[in-house]
C-alpha cells in the first residue's frame, strides 16, 4: 500500500471517524485504483515475466525493473551482469523514458512469445538513497486524499457532496449565487477527483515500444 494507518492518524483521522481495519481496506482500494488508472505500481514487488522477444537487442519492460535476479531465454538462463546488460529501471532518475533491457556486444532478444523470462524486484520507486528507493511522495499523497475522500458512507449527504461538488459550476440561494469554475479539472479525468489526478498525470504510463 503506498499510505499507511499510522500516515492517516497523523493526518488527523481519528479512531472515531474510522479504525484500523477499515482504514486499511481504503487504503488497498486507493492503491489498486492508482495502479489501474496510471498502468504502473508505485512500491518494490516480486515477480517473474515471460515476455515476448522482439529480435532486437531492447527489450521493452512493462514496468520498471529495481533488481533483476533472473534473466532467461526459452529457459535456459543467460548472464545479467553491466558486462552484458544494460537495464533502465528503477529507482527512476532524471531522463527516464521508459523501462527497458539492452543486450551488450549485439545480441539480441531472439523474437518468440513467451520466449524471454524475467525475474525482478520490480516497481516504479524514486531514489532515496536507499536500493529499492522509495514510493513517490505525490502518489503516497494522492492515496490519502482518495481515502480521505472515502471515510464517510458512500450513502452519506455529505460524501455524496463531496464527491459531486467539482462538477458543480454555479451554485445560486436566495440571497446570492456564486461560479465554481475555478473548480473544473484541468487534466485528463483518472479517479474524478481534480487533485488527486492532478497529483497522478504526470505518473500515468506512456505508450511504450512492446510493453502492455
């Protein structure tokens, strides 16, 4: 998860307004619907790929990769040492476009499908010092406001306000009326909440060469 029950009580959310259960279901549902409407995942996790080789010395990861541990080609494991392999991964630094493996020395990722497995640390992290780095500070924020968004009940007046109001743009009582225009997103609908998707545009997956 990129927030944590103890950030939520630092941010002022109180045993009363929700506990640590159900604080922790809100905070692996805003983690899954950053992952889904961005296409990448923001925290070091496990996993070993079987992609499709291009016949081309790149090859085009779909997510940034933090440590490799296994590199193998129709089963049979190869070395992945800076010697033979260049990989673009994570922690992301400054240039980043997009990650990627590239055989040394002209060799290439034989085309097949399936052909080439993967076994990496893998995530999109930002550098911290330390090797794995850390979950980017805007998409540990936008996680919060997303559960903050969500403590009162979905049927509640006061949730269904606030869950509508960006939309709203002109409110009139009986003694005035008022504009909210200033309010309307200016980025590219993600989760139907302005600041949290303007926190996550610049995260969102760009189209890259044979990554899905």
């Amino acid at each position: 998860m990129y927030a944590t029950v103890a950030d939520m009580r630092a941010e002022g959310v109180t045993a009363a307004m929700a506990g640590d259960t159900r604080l922790a279901v809100l905070l692996d549902e805003a983690t899954h619907t950053i992952d889904k409407v961005t296409g990448w995942h923001f925290e070091p996790r496990s996993a070993t790929l079987h992609l499709d080789g291009r016949g081309t010395p790149s090859l085009w990861l779909p997510v940034p990769s933090i440590r490799l541990y296994r590199l193998a080609l129709y089963g049979a494991d190869v070395s992945f040492s800076r010697e033979h392999l260049v990989v673009v991964g994570a922690p992301v630094g400054p240039g980043f476009d997009g990650p990627r493996l590239t055989f040394r020395h002209g060799r290439v990722f034989p085309r097949g499908e399936g052909n080439v497995t993967v076994g990496a640390r893998w995530g999109y992290t930002e550098a911290d010092g330390t090797p794995e780095g850390r979950t980017p500070p805007a998409i540990r924020r936008a996680c919060m406001l997303l559960v903050l968004r969500s403590l009162s009940p979905l049927a509640d007046e006061a949730s269904l306000e606030e869950r509508t109001r960006w939309r709203v743009v002109e409110e009139r009582t009986r003694e005035q009326s008022y504009r909210l225009d200033s309010v309307r997103p200016a980025v590219r609908p993600l989760t139907g909440e302005p600041e949290v998707d303007t926190l996550l545009s610049p995260y969102v997956k760009p189209s890259l060469p044979g990554a899905a």
